[in-house]
C-alpha cells in the first residue's frame, strides 16, 4: 500500500487491542490528529490496550502516489489496516470524513465505528465545498490567510511569509491531483443509507468551509447515526478541540 502512519501503540502481545484509525483532510496531513495522539490540549491520553494509526492519504508526507478517487483511497487505507487488525473505530475529518465512509461501505466487518468529524461528502448547492476544493487546489498566501479566517473559531494572526510557507506545503501534497479525481457518483447520497455500524457525526460549529447542512444531511441519511455540534470549534476539532475529539473516540462505557 505504501501508505506512512504515525502510529503510538500501548497494545500488549496476547491481550485484547483497541484499534483507531485517524484520517486527514484535502491538504492537511497526519499531523493534524497530533493533539488526540498525545494526549495534549486537554485531550484525553488513548486508554491503555491501544493503537492509534493516523494515516497519510496518497501523495502526502511521503506516502506512495496512486488512484486518487475516493473509493480508490479508501481501498489503499483499507489495505493498510487489514494487516495490523480486524476491528476498527475509524474517525476521518472534512475528505477523510468521505474516506473514513468509503472505506466502511467497502469493509462493514472491519470498521466497527465510525466517526465522521466536519466531513464532506455530499453534494453541496450552496456552492461552499467547491470554492474550498479550488481553493485548496491552487493554494497562494492571500488565499491561505483567508482559509484560515473561515477554518478556524480562533484563527492565528501572521504574517503573510508565513501564509506563502503555509501554500507552499500545501502545494507539496498535491490537493489539485485529489480534486481532480472527485466524482459525483462517489458522493454519499445514494450510499449512506448502507451503513449499518454506529455513526457519530461531530461539527464544529464555527466551520465556514463546509455547511453545517452537510453534517445534517449526512445525520439524516446515516440510520440511527447521532449528530453533535462542537461549540468554540472550526472545521478542524482535532485541532481546535481535541479533547471533544478524544472524548469521541474514548468514551467513558469503552
């Protein structure tokens, strides 16, 4: 598969493992689960008997280049993950929420939860979710800073070399190849309906780009799925608000 992870692995040999699988955004990387992996930021720490992956989807941070369809990379991560464990609970955040549903329609015996965090994946009249794709498909300093005013509750003050280093790295994990890729029959419309295991739908509600309707849309299409607003939060809790993340991923009943 070909596919880097960071990995942190509390599981002892013989004794029975929790697995967490943790995908990333269009442009984003693994890094951005950083937070809910180490038990930072108020974080709750993974309970012991644990193994998080968080994942670098094709193309990024040196993970191989391939299909950049999102049925394609669901099937590479899905090949990743079937030689560590059987059972997992997968979060995917914005594109990685689409991934993350993708790779559960394929492999219902192996993903035991999901958990869907600002999550594209459906069709978007108002237009939101395209002007995000192209923007993070040709990113440039000016349109960095503004991404970020509409991404994050809290969004940092900089100044613009740091926006052209931001667009830069970006620009090395060719979002324009993934953006290329996207299909309407691959939107979750017609798709959703068929997951079967328990679906969270987290939202930050600060997010500006994508809808909340997309969040709700996706509650209404999912059968028994639960929709939770995240207050003080932009389109990226595991960045903003990791511990509503990590309490997610580790309730108190297990």
């Amino acid at each position: 598969a070909g596919l880097n992870v960071y990995e942190k692995d509390s599981c002892a040999p013989g004794q029975p493992c929790r697995c967490v699988a943790l995908i990333h955004g269009l442009g984003d990387s693994a890094l951005t689960w950083d937070a809910v992996l180490l038990g930072r930021k108020k974080a709750v720490s993974p309970p012991p008997g644990t193994l998080m992956l968080a994942v670098e989807l094709p193309g990024t941070e040196g993970s191989a280049e391939g299909d950049y369809a999102i049925p394609a990379q669901a099937r590479t991560v899905r090949n990743a993950l079937m030689t560590r464990c059987p059972e997992w609970t997968v979060a995917g955040n914005s594109l990685g929420g689409w991934v993350s549903a993708w790779l559960a329609l394929q492999w219902p015996m192996g993903v035991r939860r999901l958990i869907l965090i600002n999550s594209a994946g459906l069709d978007d009249p108002t237009g939101v979710a395209q002007e995000t794709a192209a923007v993070l498909s040709e990113p440039t300093g000016a349109n960095m800073k503004e991404f970020a005013a509409r991404a994050y509750h809290s969004p940092r003050r900089a100044p613009m070399r740091v926006w052209r280093a931001v667009a830069e790295v970006i620009r090395s994990r060719h979002p324009e190849r993934v953006v290329a890729a996207l299909r309407l029959e691959d939107l979750l419309e017609k798709k959703a309906y068929a997951l079967r295991m328990p679906v969270l739908i987290l939202w930050g509600e600060s997010d500006r780009v994508l809808p909340r309707a997309m969040g709700e849309g996706l509650n209404r299409l999912i059968p028994g799925s639960r929709f939770e607003p995240v207050p003080d939060c932009g389109h990226l809790p595991q960045q903003e608000c990791p511990a509503a993340v990590s309490s997610a991923l580790f309730p108190p009943e297990g």
